[in-house]
C-alpha cells in the first residue's frame, strides 16, 4: 500500500465530467499529493443546479 511507504511516485489524474461521462476539465498532479488541492486548480464552474459528485476526498 502507498500509504504505509515513505515515497510514493506516480501521478493522479482529476476529472469534471458531464453526465453522458465526457470529461470537460482534468488535473494532473503527483500521486503523493491529496485531492483537495487538486479540486481547488480546477474550480469548476459549475451552473446553478448541477450535482458534483467525489469520492471520500
């Protein structure tokens, strides 16, 4: 598991998509990195009544 090694090398990959599964925005960003910051560079700029949808991030 990474998370029980002290480096970890990779990258993560951050999508926005529409509902049909089109992605309209994406992040790149080394795998050690949280995903919080991630979602604060894409900043989606979402209209009134949509629904975002994460995992446990």
């Amino acid at each position: 598991m990474s998370s029980k090694r002290r480096y970890f090398y990779g990258v993560k990959v951050q999508f926005v998509m529409i509902h049909d599964g089109l992605p309209v925005e994406l992040y790149i960003h080394a795998g050690c990195q949280a995903d919080i910051p991630g979602m604060r560079a894409l900043g989606p700029q979402l209209p009134a009544g949509s629904v975002l949808y994460a995992n446990a991030a």
